[in-house]
C-alpha cells in the first residue's frame, strides 16, 4: 500500500489535469489513510461527543481500523444514522446538527481526505468557504480590493441549503469524474444513512447533515455548479466595456476650469474645483459599461452588479431560476434583496459592506469599505450589561483568577480579530470597557474587594507594533517550564489590511505524522511498558481528570503530568482505568 502522501499527490495531480478518478474506492483499504484521518480529528471538540451507538474517540486502536478495512473490503461497511440535536440560530429559530459515532467521523474523514484532494484544484477562486488557506477574511478581502464602482448588491442565501442538497443531483454531479460505483455507493449510503430523533429513526431524503464530516467539501462539490453558472454565463453576460465613457457633466466643469484660467480668474478656478470635486470621472449611467462580480461563502453569496436596478433585479431571478431548476434549491426570500451600494449597506459574513461617497475627498468615492455593525456591538455587550450598566457573571465566581482573566480576553479577542478588517474596528471600544467592567466587577465579588483594587492588581503593559497598550494579566506558575499567562485586552483597535483568518488547513503534500499515531503504531502500553496491541485512552479535555472530593488516581496524575488528553495503554490497563482501580503500575 502507498503511504497516504503519495495518494494525495496523485490526487491532486489528477484533479488539477481535470482527469477521472476510477479506483477511488480501494483507497478505502489503506491503514495509513485512516492514521492520518484518526490524527486530525481526535483532538476535536467533538471527538469525545457519543452518536447514535455511544461509540467515542476513547479506544481508538489499530484493530479498530482493521475492522473498519476488512468492512470496506467486502462492501458490508453501513454508515449508522446520527444522533440529531439542535442548536439555536440568531433569529431565535433551532438548527438541526447531526452528531456521527466515532466510526463514521473517521471514515467520513477519510472520504473527506481523498475529495478534497482531488476537487480542491478545480474549484473556483470565488469560493471561500470550507476550503483550505481560505475564509471569512480572504472573501471579505477580495471584495474591498476588487470591487471598486459597485451600484448594486445581490444578497442571496439559498434557504436550508444543507437540508435540501438533492442526493441525485449530488450522484450525478459526483459521476461526472468519479467513475467508481463502489465509492458512489458509499456515499449514497452515507447521505440516507437518517438520523435518530428522540430514538426514532427517520429518513434523510434529502441534504448532508450538520455536524457530517464530510459534509462541508460535499456541499462544495454541489455549489460549484451554482460558481460555474456565474462565472461562464451571468458574468460574461453582464459585463462589457473596458472603461466608463467620460461624465459629460465633469468634461463641462473641467472646459470652465481651463476657460477660468486662461482670463486668469482664480477665485473661479477654485469655485469650480470645489464644485467638481463631487462629480464622478465616468458616466454612471454609460449603457456600454457593465461590471458583475460574484464571491461565495458557503451557501451565503455576494454578488456586486455595476449597472441599472432593472438588470439587477434581472441576476436575482436568473439566479434563482437556476438554482431551482438545475440544483432543486430555493433563495430565501427574506434574505435575499437587491441592496444600493452607496445609500445602503450590504451583509455579507457579519459585516456591513457599502461603497463610500464624500463630496469633500473624491479619491474615496467608488472604494469599498468594510464596517462593524452596531447590531453585532449590541448583541455581544449584552451578556455583560444588566439594567443597562456592567454587571459581574456569577457563574465565572467560583473559578479561579487565571480561568476569569482568560475567559473574558478569548471572548473579546476573537470578535476583535475578526473584525481588524473593519474601517471602524474603533467601535468596539465600548464593547471592551463593557467586558473589562464586568471583568473586574466579577473578581471584585468574588475577593470581595473594589473594582479599583483589582484592576491594579491585575494591570499590565503589552509590547505592540503600535506602542504599549494597557492589558491585564494573571499567571499560573509552573516548576521548570514557562508561567501559564492569561491576558484580557493588549489588542490594538486598528484596521489591518493584512488581517487573514482562514478555514482548517489541509492535509499538506508532506504529511507530518502525529505524535498520537506514532505512539499508538509503536505497540507499547504507556502505563505498564508492555509489549502489546495498544489502545487510546482519551478525556474531553484535562480539567475532567481533577474533580472535586476525589484523589487524583495515578493514570490521571500522569496525564496532567504530560499535558495529554490521550494515554496509550494495553486492553487489560485500559478495562482497570474504566473501571476505577488501575492495578498495574507505571515504570520508568
């Protein structure tokens, strides 16, 4: 068997040539694949979360794979229905998450590996979502840079869009170079595996459920179809003329400047500078110049249109003509809308998108400026204020300093980070004395001190590229290794251009092997030091090992020791952890 870098680079090779996959399937077969799969995915949150069968991360073993292998081999793998729960949405309505057992999570990693491996290349540069060296920041970025001019907005947001992928369209999309009906069955399986609802199982006649693994690059694969119709029949339709024909109202400004000064008027020269300075070079209403631009993220796409309403109005029902008669999808109509670029703003990705206008500095007119939305200011204050003022959390009083600090600043950071693209990233200053208030007021409740007194226990100085910012710290000591340090606040409330945050990378050409797969290929118990077939011992996360009113067993104790989640142990080890009296001991 080729190891699993080998059959990527093969992959993409053939995806970049545009060439059909016909063994796609017996790639299931190899071990290597699952051992890189098992190395990405055991360390996620979900990870430990149980399906439908109860089935966990927790003894992940070779064997375990094996029998996953020798299923694929005889085509008796069966995909099992996923446990399905619901999470809230912002509009107060629930969305329905599918959660996977561990075996379908690994097996639907694998799927994942050897489609993106093989799409990846050919997929759209206007596509951002789910794809590796992509996201939020690299859509919003292309839009600022690129988009210049803009008139009209296209909101569009394709209404349950994971719920309603036809599997049909998506097999027949997937048949057109995959020529491999052993791997198209699996995942026809896998699509109309259903799902358990308060233990009754229902059928999944249509979409990829949330939570699936390879749900995002499936998705992908069916959009794309929704990228080449923009790209090879909207946008060269719409869009023509290489530049604007002049404004005949700016040549008309322009001819009484240089009459002005020929005579030598200055005062004139000045007053019709003034007044031009307001009208734009080129001729908004030229019927020879059309500019369509299209950026998708996910099932949420923008599309910027330089011309009249009427043709913009034309686009969004093409579009979702097309959308319903070539991939059974609908655009919701509450979201999607026809939005003026100058007098409006746009949402796309929780910014607020519109095209800049200002009499008195004419080099900004047409730019495309990217700002924070007072709605997000209000949403995300609101856990911290109480009767309008910030109030303490009394559900953070009984952790400790450190856990506080830290909790507050991972809240504040990661809003603020997504937002330093922002031309008034500034606004979330409020939100920052918001959060620092209640901070303090928080640890002043459970001190029983003053706000006064913590913040000068607490208060710091944080190096930047734009000086020292006050910040406010609190560490953990640690004999022999570097002080846990958490901080709240020190970040910079400046736009950056640079600002990028993207999707999860991808699995690269050198795959680099994990530190778990190599200590579960090397056949040694961690706790005994036998020589044995191994399995992984694995927790949700290392704060599970200490709880309160209990001693700390000595597996436990080596965990924390090592900073792992994970403990590689034999059968026999790992029956006497679970069943809380470990009898054997480690040896050095």
């Amino acid at each position: 068997m080729q190891n699993a870098e080998t059959v990527l680079k093969v992959l993409r090779e053939r995806g970049r040539h545009g060439l059909p996959c016909n063994e796609l399937y017996r790639q299931l077969f190899n071990p290597d694949l699952y051992l890189v799969a098992y190395g990405r995915i055991y360390s996620n949150d979900g990870a430990m979360t149980p399906g439908a069968c109860g089935e966990t991360a927790d003894g992940m073993s070779m064997a375990k794979i094996e029998r996953i292998i020798d299923a694929m081999r005889h085509e008796r793998y069966r995909f099992q229905p996923v446990r399905r729960v619901y999470i809230p949405k912002n509009n107060g309505k629930r969305r329905p998450l599918g959660l996977p057992s561990w075996a379908d999570k690994l097996v639907g990693e694998v799927v994942r590996l050897l489609l993106e491996a093989y799409y990846e290349p050919q997929f759209s540069r206007r596509s951002h979502g789910f794809r590796p060296h992509r996201g939020c920041h690299t859509a919003l970025s292309e839009i600022e840079e690129t988009w210049g001019g803009t008139t009209w907005f296209i909101e569009a947001d394709i209404a349950d869009c994971f719920g309603s992928l036809d599997h049909e369209v998506m097999l027949s999309i997937l048949s057109e170079k995959i020529h491999d009906n052993r791997f198209l069955r699996l995942i026809k399986q896998m699509l109309q595996a259903g799902y358990l609802e308060d233990w009754e199982w229902s059928a999944t006649l249509s979409g990829a459920p949330q939570g699936g693994v390879a749900s995002p690059i499936l998705s992908n694969i069916y959009l794309d179809r929704l990228d080449t119709f923009v790209e090879t029949v909207l946008i060269p339709e719409y869009t023509r003329g290489k530049r604007r024909a002049p404004n005949p109202a700016y040549t008309r400004k322009t001819d009484a400047i240089h009459r002005a000064r020929k005579r030598g008027d200055r005062v004139a020269v000045r007053q019709l500078r003034a007044a031009r300075r307001g009208l734009p070079h080129g001729n908004p209403n030229d019927p020879q110049y059309r500019r369509l631009r299209y950026c998708r993220y996910a099932d949420d796409h923008l599309l910027g249109f330089t011309g009249p309403k009427a043709e913009a109005e034309q686009i969004k029902q093409r579009l979702a003509r097309f959308l319903r008669e070539d991939l059974n999808l609908e655009l919701s109509q509450d979201k999607t809308l026809v939005t003026h670029a100058r007098t409006s703003a746009a949402r796309f990705l929780g910014y607020e998108i519109n095209v800049q206008h200002s009499r008195c500095r004419p080099k900004v007119n047409g730019h495309i400026r990217l700002r924070v939305p007072r709605t997000v200011i209000k949403a995300k204050a609101a856990p911290y204020l109480k009767h309008g003022k910030p109030e303490r959390r009394t559900e953070l009083m009984s952790r400790d300093d450190p856990v506080i600090i830290s909790t507050y600043g991972a809240e504040f950071r990661g809003l603020a980070q997504y937002y330093l693209l922002a031309s008034d990233v500034a606004r979330l200053d409020y939100l920052h004395w918001v959060a620092l208030t209640s901070m303090l007021k928080t640890l002043a409740a459970k001190h029983r001190s003053t706000v006064s007194k913590m913040a000068r226990k607490y208060m710091a100085k944080l190096d930047t590229p734009y000086g020292p910012y006050t910040c406010f710290e609190a560490s953990v000591s640690r004999p022999g290794r570097k002080p846990l340090i958490a901080r709240f606040g020190g970040i910079p409330l400046r736009r950056q251009k640079t600002a990028v945050i993207v999707d999860r990378q991808p699995a690269p050409v050198t795959i680099r092997r994990k530190e778990l797969v190599t200590r579960l290929t090397a056949r040694r118990c961690e706790w005994c030091q036998r020589r044995a077939p191994v399995e992984t011992h694995q927790v949700r996360k290392l704060a599970d090992l200490d709880q309160p009113g209990k001693p700390q067993p000595a597996w436990a104790q080596l965990m924390a020791q090592r900073r792992r989640k994970t403990l590689v142990v034999c059968a026999d080890c790992h029956q006497t952890i679970h069943a809380g009296h470990p009898t054997a001991t480690p040896t050095e």
